[in-house]
C-alpha cells in the first residue's frame, strides 16, 4: 500500500475546490447574460438617447444633428400635459382594473378549489380560454363587439362603450376578460398545497366554508397574491395592446391615452427618440418603484 503525502492530497483536492469555485459563475452565466443583454444594454442606450435631441444647425442643409440636451427630455415629457394625462388615464384604470381582476380571479379559485372534479375541470378550463387568444385578437373581438352599427352591446349597455366617458370601462372589461383566467390559475395553483390537514382541522372546529376561505387559505397564499399584484400592476403601467386596437373604432382614445401609446408616438411617428427613451425611463422608474414598494408591504405582512 502506498501512504497519500500531503502533498499528493493537496494536489488533488485543488480541481476540486475549482469546479466548486467555478459552478456558480457557470450556473449563474446563461441568467447573467440574458440579464445584460435584454436588459441592461437596452436600458443604456436608452438612457443614452435620452441624452440627446436632433436639431437643424445653421441653414439645416446638412440635416439634423444629434445635441446633447442633458436633462431637457426629461421635462419635456414631465411638463407636457399629453403625457400628464396619459399617467392620468393609466392610473384611474389601474385602480379599477387590478381590485377588479385579483378579486374576482380569488373568489373563482376558492370556488374551484372548494369543488367537484368535474366542475373544476370544466370550469377552470373555461374560465382561462380568454388568456389563449392573442391580444390583438382579443381587442378586436371586443371592438366589434362595442361597435354601435355591428356590436350587441351598445343596445344592451347604459352608456358608450366607445365615448368619452365608457371607453376607459371596455378597456378594463378587456384587460380583465383576458387576464382574470391566467390569476385564478396562479391562485388556485396555491390553494392545492394548503395543508388539508388544516383544513380538516378548522371543519371539525364548526368553521364553515366561508370561514375557511377567510381565516385560513387566503393567509397562506398571500405571498402569492403580493407576487401576482406586482405582476398586474406592472401590466397596467404598459396598458397598450386594448387602446391600441381601440384608436381604430374611437376618437375618444387618442395617440397618448397611455404612457406606452406616448412613448409609441414619439418614437415612431414624431421620429423623437430622445423624448420616447426619457419617456420610457419615467415608465421602467415607476414600474420599479411600485414593484419595490408592493414587495415591501408583502415582507412586512408576512413578518
């Protein structure tokens, strides 16, 4: 038999030491990379655009030249009262449609969980349909739906759906026929890992169904419903897709209904790409302090 010298073991045990070095970097390298390349880069370079504004120089025979404004898009955009009430319009629709929706899609997901095999299969597959159909698509299902000469419900609803004062309603029945089904699968996805032991315990205290529901499953899945209110939050500051189709059917929707429909028309229409990257930075900054603040009030509820 040969005696390992300290040297030997030593030599040995360094590659190990190196693939336990090296495994979080190879791990954490495809996140990484797609992190900097789908995010990172594009948020720099529209910072950098941000920067800057074209202008005519001289006689304007040589064309626009790009001009370093520093900060001068940045209250551009603030002090335009068209993208004012485009923050306006997002929020009045956010504070409808994210009660609106997480609600309704936790009420059908106790619903579900509280029922037959066979109805919650049917119904959970009904139910999350609308999230299959594209948006586009979806959009103009419901415009045509809306529309007053070919649609059913302008003679059924009490108001406009497309005026003034009911474009902003069939936007959020838009948003929220399409989405609810995709929350209450989420929701219902956390109801199933309740513990039924539980569960078995509060139905031999007297709770009954309701009591249940309250008290007991919908604690436990709140981290889950904190997750999926950033998300919906986050989607109704990038209202665009609804509107966008709507513009078609409706004047009362404008070019700069939403923060996203500016962005879109000073970048593709006005050729203003400093104006839409500041633009779209006040967006990706309101996001993120939302997003923060949501997370935040989910961490102290848990403690």
């Amino acid at each position: 038999m040969t005696l390992a010298t300290p040297e030997r073991t030593g030599s040995a045990a360094r590659p190990g030491r190196r693939r336990r070095r090296l495994a979080p970097w190879l791990l954490a390298g495809p996140f990484a990379l797609l992190l900097l390349t789908t995010v990172l880069i594009p948020v720099g370079y529209a910072l950098y655009l941000s920067l800057f504004t074209e202008r005519l120089t001289g006689l304007g025979f040589d064309g626009p030249r790009d001009v370093f404004v520093w900060l001068a898009n940045y209250g551009d955009v603030l002090g335009d009262p068209a993208f004012r009430e485009s923050v306006g319009n997002v929020a009045v629709y956010a504070l409808v449609h994210v009660p609106l929706m997480l609600g309704a899609a936790l009420a059908l997901a106790l619903v579900l969980d509280g029922a037959t095999v066979r109805l919650r299969q049917v119904w959970s597959l009904a139910v999350f349909l609308p999230y299959a159909v594209p948006g586009v698509i979806a959009g103009l299902i419901w415009a045509y739906l809306y529309s007053p000469s070919i649609g059913p419900l302008d003679a059924v609803l009490p108001w406009d759906p497309l005026g003034g004062d009911g474009v902003l309603p069939s936007i959020v029945n838009m948003a929220t026929w399409q989405w609810l089904g995709y929350n209450m699968i989420i929701f219902y996805t956390a109801l199933r890992t309740v513990p039924r032991d539980v569960l078995e315990a509060a139905t031999v205290d007297g709770a009954g169904p309701i009591r249940t529901a309250l008290a007991i499953k919908v604690p436990i899945i709140r981290p889950t419903m904190f997750v999926a209110l950033v998300f919906t939050v986050i989607g109704s500051l990038q209202l665009f897709t609804e509107p966008l189709v709507l513009r078609s059917f409706t004047s009362s929707v404008t070019s700069t209904w939403t923060p996203s429909l500016y962005v879109y028309e000073a970048a593709f229409i006005s050729n203003d790409y400093g104006r839409a990257a500041a633009a779209s930075l006040l967006l990706a900054l309101a996001s993120a302090l939302l997003s923060a603040l949501v997370m935040r009030l989910s961490t102290r509820r848990s403690r």
